[in-house]
C-alpha cells in the first residue's frame, strides 16, 4: 500500500534541503564570483563549458541560457574533449569545468591539457580544495553540505546549485552587457516568447478585411458590411474618411433588445463613440493586453495621425500563438 505520509515527508525534505543549498549559495556571491564575471565580459573569445555525468546535463543548460542573453557560448563533454572535441577551444575562449567534488577523472585529465592550450579554466566546485578548486584560474563555488535524495548519493541539491550559480553567472553577464528585451528577441524568434517580443499589430491588421460605414449609412448597410467582412465590427467614418466610431455585434444585440425600428437608424445612432484603438507600430502584446483589460475582441488600428487602417482582433493573436 502506497504510504502518503512517507511521500508527502520525502518530497518535503527535498525542497527544503535544495532551498537550504540555494540559500548558502549566496555567501559565494563574492569577490570571485565578481573577477570571474568581468573575465568572461572582458574575453575576445567564447565560454567553453564542459563536464559529465549530471553536471554535463547542466552545463549543457547554462550554455543554452549564455547564448540567449548574449554571451557566446558551447558545450563539450569532458569525456569526448580528450578524443578530438578539444579541437573546438580557440585561442582566446574560456573554460567553465563544472564538477562537484573537484575530483572527476575526466575533469583531472582534461585540465593539464587545457592549461598546455593556454585556456583560463573556471572551476564551479563544491570543494575548494579539491584538485579542479586548485587549478582553477577562477573559482564559482556551489557549497553542497548534502543531496536531497534520502541516501545522500543521487546528484539533487549539487545540480540546484549548479544550475542556479549558471544563472547568476548568465544574468550578471546580461546586466553588464546591457542586454535589452530587443536583443533577447533577436536570439529568440520563434515561438510565444519570441512572438511577444517582436511581433507588431502592422504584422497582423493587413491580413484582415478593412470594414468601414459613413455616419449617414443604413443600419441594413452597417449589418451587410459586418458580415461580409465577418469581425463581427465595422469602423464608422465621416465623409472625409475620419474615424467616428465602432459598430460591434454587441450594440446591434442592444438595439434590438430596446426594440428599436431599424428601418428609421443610422449607423451614428447605434456606434460607440469612443472605440479602442492602437496604432499600427505597437507591439501585438499590447493588443492582446487591452483587448483583455476592456472585454473585448477586436481593437480599431490607426496611424500615428489618428487615421483608420483597419481591425486587429483576437484569432489573430489566437493563430500566432500568443495566448
């Protein structure tokens, strides 16, 4: 019989041994810490990090978050690095060694060779004294007392550490760098968060049909124009083509209720006056921000005089992935 208790007890241990581990990760936020970081934002070359086992896994994550905030970075594994991968490290790159007790056999071969390379080695490494806290130009120090796991054995708390000391090494690289949410869109194109960053409601509103009435027109006319070009809206202008108004599917449902004789209306009694709009240059995430802040579906687009351009609604945000 599955024992709650014994789950409940073990899944807790885990969570508060790791934020133990995370939080004496902060004494390592040293003088080290701060050469280390401005080695590596003062390096011509790239940051080569390496390791096996779990701390690979790791530096494989790292590698993946120095690249998207700027810094140029690739992984080799230590065991592979000592049968021709060596061959990556060019003269000017750095080397993150990641091990958590400083004594890997592969970790204790690669080091000679990358030392006869030239390369500046930065150890992250439990213990300050062991064989890569030594021959480490640069020490991050991830302290672990003990892993998470009930034998004190599988890698837990010392790839918390690891991965969360990569992040602090990665964000303090972007703050330096002055790394802006436009260059975290050029490294990050596709998908939602990329969409979010770069995609603008000029990308989106051509795509639509362009609905439109004058004031004088019949609400017969209004109705026509909405389903034709089916945005469940129609934008009202003047004569001259400026913009008056919104008729939507909802004030058309509110005529109705009062009772109102179609016949005698124009598309003036019936518009709100005062549709939301955005301009064209704005970003689609705004869009979606106010179509959420005001309950509604679709947002009137206009230039930067105020001119109407057309409609941006909400499965266009839909299709491109945004919510």
């Amino acid at each position: 019989m599955i024992s709650e208790a014994l789950i409940t007890k073990t899944a807790l241990r885990t969570i508060e041994i790791e934020a133990k581990t995370l939080n004496a990760l902060k004494s390592s936020i040293n003088a080290s810490f701060v050469d280390c970081v401005q080695a590596i934002y003062e390096c011509n070359g790239r940051l080569v990090v390496t390791g096996v086992g779990k701390s690979a896994l790791v530096g494989q994550k790292i590698v993946a978050t120095l690249n998207s905030t700027g810094t140029p970075s690739l992984f080799m594994h230590a065991a592979d690095a000592i049968h021709g991968d060596l061959g990556m490290i060019q003269a000017e790159d750095f080397v993150l060694c990641i091990s958590k007790s400083g004594e890997t056999p592969e970790i204790k071969v690669l080091v000679p060779f990358l030392k006869n390379l030239g390369s500046p080695i930065i150890g992250m490494v439990s213990k300050l004294d062991s064989y890569l806290g030594q021959q480490a130009r640069y020490v991050l120090h991830t302290p672990v007392p003990q892993e998470a796991d009930p034998n004190n054995l599988a890698p837990t708390a010392s790839t918390t550490a690891q991965a969360a000391m990569g992040d602090a090494l990665a964000t303090a690289l972007l703050a330096l760098r002055g790394f802006t949410p436009k260059d975290f869109a050029q490294f990050h194109p596709g998908g939602a968060l990329g969409k979010q960053l770069y995609l603008r409601v000029h990308d989106l509103y051509p795509q639509n049909e362009k609905p439109a009435v004058q004031l004088e027109d019949s609400i017969q006319r209004a109705i026509l124009e909405m389903t034709s070009k089916r945005l469940g809206a129609t934008a009202v202008l003047s004569r001259e083509g400026a913009l008056r108004g919104i008729i939507t599917d909802g004030d058309l449902r509110r005529m109705l209720e009062r009772g109102q004789d179609i016949n005698g209306l124009h598309a003036r009694d019936i518009m709100s006056s005062t549709p939301k709009v955005i301009q064209e240059d704005e970003m689609a995430a705004k869009a979606l921000q106010l179509m959420r802040k005001n309950s509604i579906t679709q947002l009137i687009v206009i230039d930067g005089e105020g001119r109407y351009l057309g409609f941006v609604h909400l499965h266009d945000l839909i299709r491109e992935g945004l919510i």
